[in-house]
C-alpha cells in the first residue's frame, strides 16, 4: 500500500484557491491578479469572451501583454479566474427555509448570474468545478438537502438538475436578450413575431399537435415554462421524500423487505446494502460501457 500523495495544483486553480507564489516583480505601476481579472470580466461583459485576450486585457489596463504573464501564465488560467468572478456567491437568503424554498433561491440566483455575465455560458466545460466560489454553490444546494432523508448521491443528483435547469434557461434567455439589444425589438415583439411564423409555417397535416397548441396561443402565453419544469422535478423530488418516510422506499430499492428503522443498526443488513449499491454502480458502469462501444460499432460501420 502506498501513501497518498496531494496533485500539484494547475496555476489557475492555485490562484483561484490564493495558494499561487506572487511574482517577485511586476511593473511599477499597481497591477495584481485580481485588477487583471477584473478588466478582463469588464471586457467579456461588453463584448463577449471571445474579445479576451492578454493583449486586450493590458491594453485596457494599460500595461504590455508580457507585464501580464508575469501574473497571470495563461489565457485557459484567465478565464478559469473570471468565471469564478462571474460565479459570485450564493446569497445569505439561500440558506433560509425549508429544503425547496432554498434551492428554487439558489436556481433564481444562479440564473440572474448568466444573465449578467452571459459569456460564463461560452465557456467550455471540462469537468466538475474544484474552486472556492463554485464549490460554494455545490455546498449551499447540499446544505439545502442536509435535513432530507436522501442519501448524499441523491442530494448530488437533485443539486444537479437544480443547476442544470439554471443553465439551460440562462442560454435561453441570455440568448434572446442579446438577440432583442442587437435588433432593437421588444419581449413583446419578439413573442408575437415567433407566433406569427408558427402559425405561418406549421400545418395541422405535418403537425397536429404543434398546431394546436398553436392555435391555443401557446407562443404568446407569458407564463415561465422553465420554473415550471423545476417545480415539477422539485414535486417529485417531494413525493420521493413522501414515500421514503411513510417506508416505501422499497419501490426504488426492492431488495429490502422491512422497515429499514428496525435494521439500520444490524452489521450484515448494513454490509448488504453496501454490496447492493456496490453491484448497481458496478451495472450502471457495464451499462455505460455498452452504450459506448455500440456508438463506436456503428460509426465503424458508417
């Protein structure tokens, strides 16, 4: 058996985290870390991440692109700093009430960031976030499920689809936001311009049921369908909960056959459910993996 050893940390993240040696030196006038972020967030802001880069940050700092380096050693380091920036934290009011008023704070607030900093949505994901701010939000959505009964693979899975369903609905609305500023219209117009082309474009032959909720003024309906959506995850979240006090989480886990209470402190019942979760990893891996190789197979055969 080997001892562990900790990973060295990439540079952004050892800046993200404030464990990153500072440079010995820098140019004469004040520049630090947090200013070149700073600037760069600015310029995302205003004209999109795709207008990040060294040479633009310090000419808006007014250094030289080398006077930057000297902080800040890559592009990749940069925009890892400024999403963190742009993540913020999650709001004191995200830690008051009950399990579902917390976590619907926690999509509302997530969301108003995307919408601020609409250019975070452009950033490629690579994996799941290890820095101080985004794992601040994977706390406080944790935090929220702490007093449920669900297991922390379950309170994961809930955080999840709660910042999931954020995401999504900040594409969305960031993107018609941007489309309505570059073409001066309204929400309104904008609404009634896309009724418009359904109605012109979508025939009850091709199809019905899209015409019908046409024909029901669907599209101009101003009601929030993606807080809609999570109410709905949220109410099953609810029932699950519901049925797991009244013992009838047997349903999603059939191999027990009495009231968990009355066991929870018996060794083997413990060791045997272990092995069951082990065994239902072990399945979905297998499934995983199935999955891959017929998507390679049929590639091959294309």
């Amino acid at each position: 058996m080997t001892d562990a050893t900790d990973p060295d940390l990439p540079r952004g993240l050892a800046l993200a985290w404030g464990v990153a040696a500072a440079p010995q030196r820098g140019p004469k006038r004040e520049m630090s870390v947090e200013r070149i972020v700073e600037a760069a967030v600015e310029l995302a802001d205003a004209e999109g991440l795709a207008a990040v880069s060294m040479a633009a940050v310090a000419a808006r700092l007014g250094f030289t692109p080398m006077s930057l380096y000297r902080y800040v050693t890559a592009k990749d380091d940069l925009i890892l700093l400024m999403q963190e920036e742009a993540t913020g934290l999650p709001s004191e009011q995200s830690r008051d009430g009950d399990w579902r008023h917390r976590l619907e704070t926690l999509y509302r607030e997530q969301v108003q960031r995307y919408l601020q900093h609409p250019w975070v949505l452009d950033v490629p994901i690579s994996g799941s976030p290890v820095t101080p701010n985004s794992a601040a939000w994977m706390d406080a959505g944790l935090a929220a499920l702490a007093e449920t009964s669900l297991t922390y693979d379950e309170r994961l899975a809930v955080m999840l689809v709660v910042t999931g369903q954020a995401r999504w609905t900040g594409m969305v609305m960031a993107g018609y936001a941007r489309s309505m500023r570059e073409r001066g219209v309204s929400d309104a117009q904008v609404t009634a311009e896309e009724d418009a082309l359904f109605r012109l474009l979508i025939s009850a032959d091709a199809y019905p049921e899209l015409r019908a909720a046409i024909d029901t003024g669907v599209f101009l309906d101003d009601g929030d369908p993606f807080t809609f959506g999570l109410a709905r995850v949220l109410d099953g979240v609810d029932a699950y909960l519901d049925r797991a006090a009244a013992g009838q989480r047997d349903a999603m886990r059939p191999w027990v056959t009495v009231d968990d209470a009355d066991i929870a402190d018996d060794k083997k019942f413990r060791e045997a459910s272990k092995a069951v979760r082990q065994a239902e990893k072990a399945l979905r891996d297998a499934r995983k993996l199935a999955r891959q190789v017929a998507r390679e197979a049929r590639e091959r055969r294309r």
